[in-house]
C-alpha cells in the first residue's frame, strides 16, 4: 500500500516540545562536603504526543504505531513522564494530530 496516498487520520493529541529541569548525581565518588559546588542547572527538552495529563504530571510518547489505520491508534513507545513542577517551557508543534 502506498501510505503517500492515504493520509493519517486527524484527532486530539497535541505535539509538544518540552523544555523541563532534570536531576542529577554530580559525582560517584567519595567528597568532602566543604569542597562540594552547586552544579549548574541541567536542562532537557524532549518532543512527544500528550496522551495523559493529571495537576502534576504530563505523560508523552514520542513514537505512534500504525497511524493509517483508521481503525485503531496502534501502539505508544518510549513513554516519558514529566513532573509539571520541573517544566521550564512548553510549546505545541505543528505536524500530525492523532485520537487516541
């Protein structure tokens, strides 16, 4: 089947991308806590399909299965879930919307 034909079908998850404050061990080995610096802020971004959304959390899923069935929405993978206390920036992206 030529999928350039057919077109994905059009519903309610949006694309992001998503800038959010991750935490991280600065160190494996043994230091003295007077010479310890405050490490710099690590930044993520991350781009994925909203699929849930609760007051704290926001989960997304950057790959969609089988989006020319217009039977079934297939299968989500690489699910991430982010706290919305750690999100510094949110943007919605154009490009494909699917129903879930």
């Amino acid at each position: 089947m030529d999928k350039s034909v057919i077109k994905p079908r059009k519903a309610s998850l949006k694309l992001v991308l998503i800038e959010w404050e991750d935490s991280y061990n600065k160190s494996n080995n043994w230091e003295l806590i007077s010479q310890m610096e405050i490490p710099q802020r690590m930044i993520c971004v991350s781009v994925g399909w909203i699929v849930k959304e609760t007051k704290y959390n926001i989960l997304i899923i950057p790959h969609i299965s089988d989006i020319y069935n217009k039977n079934s929405l297939g299968t989500g993978l690489g699910s991430l879930i982010i706290p919305k206390s750690a999100i510094v920036k949110q943007r919605k992206l154009k490009g494909i919307t699917f129903s879930s």
